[in-house]
C-alpha cells in the first residue's frame, strides 16, 4: 500500500548507519519531521542542524547494563571485560559528558554501569528488531529487571562476532529468541525497510512497552553489531578502529547518548501522522537527526569523528564518536568546562533574530 503524500509523517533517526552506505540511503529516503557551528578538526559548523528540544522525556541520570547475546561461547573474555570498562569510562567521563549536559537545563548529569550479564544460548546469525523486542519482554516477564528504575535505564544487547543486525519488526524465529509477545504484537504503522549491518547499519535504539494499567512500563534498549571486516570480506557494521571491540564502544557511545537525550524517538515513529507525535521526541534536529546522527554524516574520513580520546582522570584513553553540540554548531570533542545550556543558546538566538527585524521594521 502506497502512503498518503498529503501527510507529514514524523519519522526522525534513531540508528547508527555508515556514510553512504546503502543503509544511510534507505533511512534517510524515509526520514521525516514536520516544518514548525573545540569542532571536530575538518568539519564546519552547521547551525542548521543545532539540535532544538521538542518537549519529551530525558535522562539525566544514565544507568545502563550491557547484555551479551549468545553466552560466553561467543564472546572473548578480554573483550568483554574490555567493553564493559570503556565504555563505562567514556559514559561518566568528565570532559565527554560537558559536551551532553548542554542539553539538560541543570547542566548536570551522570552515568552509572550496572554489572553485566551473559544471555545463554547460540550465537545466532540474524537478530531483527523484533528479536531484540522480545528479549526485552522476556527479561521482564522472568522478573530479572526487578529494582531497575526504567525511567532511567537502557538494556544494551551486544551481539557477538558474525552476527548480522536488521531492523525488520518480526522475530526471526531463530535462537537469539523464543516466540514472545512481541511475535503478536501489532504491527507499525509504517514497518522498517530490511537494511542490515552488511550494508551500513551499526546500531539503534528504541523502547518496549510492557505490563498494562498501572503496572505498565516503558523500557528502552540499545542494540549494536561486532563492527568488524569478515575473513570472507564482508564488512559488517561501521568497523573505524583496529580493534573491534572498540567499535563496539564507540557505537554504544553513540546509542546510549541518544537514547538518554531522545528516549521516547520510537513512539513518535509509532505515532506517525499524529499532530502529537513530536511530543515524544526530546533533542534533534530540524531534519529528525539526532545527537549522533548528523557527526557521522557530515565526517569524511568518519576517523574525523569517531576518535580515542584521553581521559579527563588520566586513566588512558577510550574510543567514541563524537556528538553534536550546539555550543560550536557541529561535532565536538571533550571540553574542560561545560558547555552552556542548548535552550538558553536558542532562546538568545531567537531574542535576536526578533530584534533584528524589530530595528528593521523601525
């Protein structure tokens, strides 16, 4: 079925895909919003992709736990241990986190790592969007989300080496999964198309809602590919660095600051043609891009972007992907002061703006 032209369907980023990858073309051939520039070395400023606060929930106060699918068969120990302590570093490191607490009017904020955990089972070849779904469901259902404050949390599902990532909203039907309530659940209004990390896709994020009446829960996830080049070839993910486990930081760096500044962006995809919709989303841009979204665009060659950067405690060095930041209008590395508050920017950019034509008038 063809869709209605005549309506403007909110549909913003919320994954992590490669430049001009055959993934980036498909999502940004969907992508939608309706109408209401210390930088990265290399790249200009970008005032119009200044990312502008729609009115939806935010994180402040990250708490985060990172699943392993496909057991500990599937995973070597040392990059595990190496995953879970970066990425830990980078989410509370001072100098990274004065870039993202301009988007919170406090100008505070923090991450907490909860202790990781194996997810039992085979290493499975796909995993759609649907599958993660359903393992969210299930962690619920088997009551091992018990004391998590879902306001505030993101379940990270790590896939291991070979596995391929889709956005495809059914289950696979294959062993990362048992048929759940997602398998049933009712379809989006407007269904992803298959684009996987063998053509681009790193990662995204989204939400699960669960329970009903006052018992019902909104929990948010990230999900993110073993970036790395196959013995066969194959690229699968956004392989930047020469380890992959430090892709696997760098894109959970990316997700997770999405998904504490925009948490709600599935809803407003869910919403579709819904005047309300933009109301369940918190920071992005005029084009529907998120923080992370528009660094990875713009960056020719992407090691502009996603770099391993010092820590502020002088601990060694970690890898990410650089966020945007209204506070210089494009990419920005650690700063050693915070940056200003976005909306007080805006606001002063406003207030001009009127002035302006206010003297022009006069």
């Amino acid at each position: 079925m063809k869709k209605n032209k005549s309506k403007k369907l909110v549909r913003p980023l919320r994954v992590l895909v490669a430049p001009g990858s055959k993934a980036e073309k498909g999502f940004f051939e969907r992508v939608s919003m309706p109408s209401p520039e210390a930088i990265a070395p290399g790249i200009g400023t970008t005032p119009a992709h200044d990312l502008i606060f729609h009115g939806g929930h935010t994180i402040a106060d990250l708490i985060f736990t990172n699943f392993y699918v496909g057991g500990a068969e599937s995973w070597n120990a040392s990059d595990r241990d190496s995953i879970d302590k970066a990425l830990a570093a980078a989410m509370s490191d001072a100098g990274l986190n004065n870039v993202m607490s301009q988007y919170y009017p406090s100008g505070k904020i923090t991450s907490t790592s909860r202790p990781s955990q194996m997810l039992q089972g085979p290493r499975p070849a796909v995993v759609s969007q649907g599958d993660v779904e359903n393992l969210v469901e299930q962690l619920f259902t088997k009551e091992e989300l018990t004391g998590v404050d879902f306001a505030s949390a993101v379940l990270n599902f790590m896939l291991p080496s070979g596995t391929i990532l889709n956005t495809d909203a059914a289950p696979t039907g294959g062993s990362a999964t048992q048929p759940g309530a997602a398998a049933t659940r009712k379809k989006r209004s407007f269904p992803e198309e298959e684009e996987d990390s063998t053509q681009g896709l790193g990662g995204y994020h989204g939400s699960v809602h669960v329970g009903s009446g006052d018992s019902a829960k909104t929990i948010y996830y990230a999900v993110g590919v073993f970036s790395e080049t196959l013995p066969d070839g194959t690229v699968n993910g956004i392989p930047v660095f020469d380890q992959s486990w430090k892709n696997v930081v760098a894109t959970f760096y990316h997700e997770l600051n999405e998904a504490r500044t925009d948490p709600d962006v599935e809803d407003a995809i869910r919403a579709g043609n819904d005047p309300n919709a933009t109301k369940f989303l918190g920071w992005t841009s005029k084009q529907g891009e998120e923080c992370g979204d528009f660094p990875v665009f713009e960056a020719n060659p992407l090691s502009q972007v996603f770099k391993e950067v010092k820590l502020t405690d002088g601990s060694g060095t970690v890898a990410v992907q650089f966020q945007y930041s209204d506070a210089v209008h494009g990419p920005e590395g650690p700063r050693a002061t915070a940056a200003p508050f976005a909306g007080q920017l805006q606001a002063k950019g406003a207030s001009q703006a009127h002035g302006g034509e206010q003297r022009k008038r006069s």
